[in-house]
C-alpha cells in the first residue's frame, strides 16, 4: 500500500499544485526516488548535484524529523505521512 507524501506549498507548482501524493516505497529514499521520478523538476528543488538531501529540506515521518531516525533509510509503512518541510530563513 502507498504512503502518504504532503508537499509544501512553495513545492506544489512542481507537482501539479497537488498538496499530496501517495506513492510506495520501504523507506524514505524509496518514497522520495519516486517522488523525484515522477516529478522531474522536483528534484533539484530537494537534491544537490552530489545526490544528497539538500541541508534546508527537512523531512519528517509522522512527527519524527528523520535526521533523528535512520535518516533516508527510515522505514515507511502504508499508515505513515511524510512531510516534506524546507526551512524558512528570515528576519
């Protein structure tokens, strides 16, 4: 069964303005490879050349910020929603 995947708003002009998706995947990486896959232009938005989660993109597994968990290896099940949070710079 897929996961829920909610897409931010400054993010949603690259899905289709779609405030959620739902896709599968066993981890993290594997939500957001077919994220990324299925919204091309969503990629560098979230990813640098290198191939690494961009340092402002913030990605939580239900409550729980995944640089706290087993960061892109964390596991994900039909019942989770991840939420794709950048941060926010201001003054």
């Amino acid at each position: 069964m897929p996961a829920k995947v909610l897409i931010p708003d400054p993010l949603r002009q690259f899905t289709g303005n779609k405030a959620e998706v739902s896709l599968e995947g066993n981890t993290v990486r594997e939500l957001l490879s077919s994220l990324t896959q299925e919204y091309q232009y969503l990629h560098r938005h979230l990813y640098t050349d290198a191939g690494e989660l961009r340092a402002y993109i913030n990605v939580y597994v239900n409550n729980d910020d995944i640089r706290q968990l087993n960061k892109e290896s964390t596991p994900v099940g039909e019942k989770d929603v991840i939420s794709i949070i950048p941060s926010i710079a201001g003054g």
